[in-house]
C-alpha cells in the first residue's frame, strides 16, 4: 500500500511498457514481462503522459500478443502509441 502512495507521487513523462507476459516451462509460471491485465494496473497507478508498449511480439516466448493486449488497455482507457518495428518515431 505505501508503494501505491509513493508511486501516485511520481510526476512520470514517458513508461515503457514490456509486455507480452513472457514464460519459460523451465522456470514453470513465473513471468518474465507484464500482461494486459499489469499493464493497466500500472498505467492506472502511475498515469503517464505517454507510454510506449514493447517486447510482445516476435518470439515463441510471449504468450500474449498486440491483439490480446491493445483489448485490454483500450477498456482502460488508456491511449498508447503502437509502434512500427524499424519505424522511427519522435517522442
């Protein structure tokens, strides 16, 4: 609770968000980056001017993808720029 408190003090410009709530079957059901559901929760807390979803695509490990994360934090009300891989893009 009183990391709740501290964090609704940050004055936060720019989160990165990795997503794509990595596992491993040798480290069982620990994940490795943040699901929708994380996602939200922490775009809730911290309420950053801008955040920036990456690490969700491209590779066997992510178990959650953009369509099952854009769902998730669009009913959050949350607009997030998704970026094109390769694509430069000015923050």
């Amino acid at each position: 609770m009183r990391d709740a408190v501290l964090a609704r003090q940050l004055d936060v410009d720019l989160l990165i968000l990795h997503l794509g709530s990595v596992k491993f079957p040798l480290t069982g059901p620990l994940r490795y980056s943040m699901d929708g559901h994380d996602a939200t929760a922490l775009l809730e807390l911290l309420r950053p001017r801008v955040a920036i979803p990456v690490h969700y695509e491209g590779w066997s490990h992510f178990s959650e993808t953009r369509a099952d994360l854009q769902p998730a934090l669009d009913r959050g009300g949350h607009v997030v720029p998704w970026l094109t891989p390769g694509t430069r893009q000015d923050l």
